[in-house]
C-alpha cells in the first residue's frame, strides 16, 4: 500500500487514521479541514496505483452507502487488537486499540469495532453496525445491518438485535430487539417517541 485514502476527515475520520498507523491522506466535502486533498466524488481521479481506500465515517447510513462505491475497500486493524484466526471480518470494517473478536465470530462489511469493545464467540454482525467504545456482546449475538450498540452497553449471550437499531450507551440488552428502534436502560426496553 503505498497509501491510505481516508473518505472522511472528521472526529471518526481521524481515528481511522491513527489505527491505521499509515501514510494518510483524506477525501471529504469540506474541502477546509486538515489533510483534506479532494472531495469525496473526486476519489477515482486521486487514488493512485497501489493506495489503499478506507471509509471514515461515523454515521452508519452514510458510511455503507460511500462504502458500496469504492472498489476493494480496505480493512483497518489496530495493531492491539485481539482477533480469533477463525473471525471474519468484512471488507471496509475498522478495528480499534484493544477490541477482542473471538472464535467462530462473523463481522459485516463497513463495520465498527470500537476501543476496548469485546465481541465474544459466534456473533454475527451485519453491515454497518458500530460497537461503540467498551460495549461488550455475549457469545451467539446476532446484530442486523446499520444497527449501533452505545458506549458501555451489554448484550447478554444469544440475543437477536435486528436492523437499524440505537441501544443507548450503558444499557443492558437481555432479550430481542426488533428492527429499527431505540433501547435504552437496565434491563434495556424500547423507547418510547
């Protein structure tokens, strides 16, 4: 890799950078922020043979739709991360500082692993979900697509959490979740709008 494109320069953007631990430079739509050398849509007349390619971007909406545009994404692992031999982890996703992916675990495509998460035996992650810092899944979670689990928040073993789900930071998940609510609280229950 000669070097790492970072589609993205904001607060996640430069997160990835640092993971990375590569020369870095970054494609975003403000064209003002630092390192920034072209807009997102000018990617396929910046990217050099030889560069890696990775998405920065914290919203999981936007980052899997900027990710289904670029050709072979890269995948970051910080190098303190604990990844079983037999996990998986999907093109596009980033790992970071102190994150444990254990046996048998299936990650999704664009995803994020954030520091000092634990994602323990047999868990499927769809694409798009973001494991915030220090949350922490039992074995045998299933996560569906675009879903966020919340700083500190716990997902007791063998739980389902479907599509397009918030689960407030610190919160306690115990049963299943259905597709595209928010939880919050200890045990986590949904949110009512």
């Amino acid at each position: 890799m000669n070097r790492l494109i970072v589609i993205g320069a904001g607060g996640h953007g430069r997160v990835v950078a640092d993971a990375a631990d590569h020369p870095v430079v970054f494609l975003d739509d403000n064209l003002n922020l630092e390192g920034v050398i072209g807009s997102i849509h000018q990617l396929e007349e910046i990217k050099e043979k030889g560069d890696a390619v990775v998405v920065g971007i914290g919203n999981n909406k936007k980052r899997i739709e900027v990710l289904q545009g670029v050709d072979q994404p890269a995948t970051i692992i910080h190098k303190t991360a604990v990844i079983s031999n037999s996990a998986i982890i999907g093109e596009g996703s980033v790992v970071f500082a102190n994150v444990a992916v254990n046996p048998y675990t299936v990650i999704g495509n664009g995803c994020i692993l954030n520091t000092a998460s634990t994602i323990d035996h047999d868990c499927i992650l769809g694409s798009g979900v973001h494991i915030s810092p220090g949350a922490h899944l039992g074995g045998n979670v299933i996560i569906g697509d675009c879903s966020w689990v919340g700083i500190g928040a716990s997902v007791k073993h063998g739980v389902t959490i479907g599509k397009n789900v918030m689960v407030g930071a610190g919160a306690a998940v115990v049963s299943d979740i259905s597709d595209g609510v928010t939880v919050v609280g200890v045990p986590a229950k949904v949110q009512k709008t």
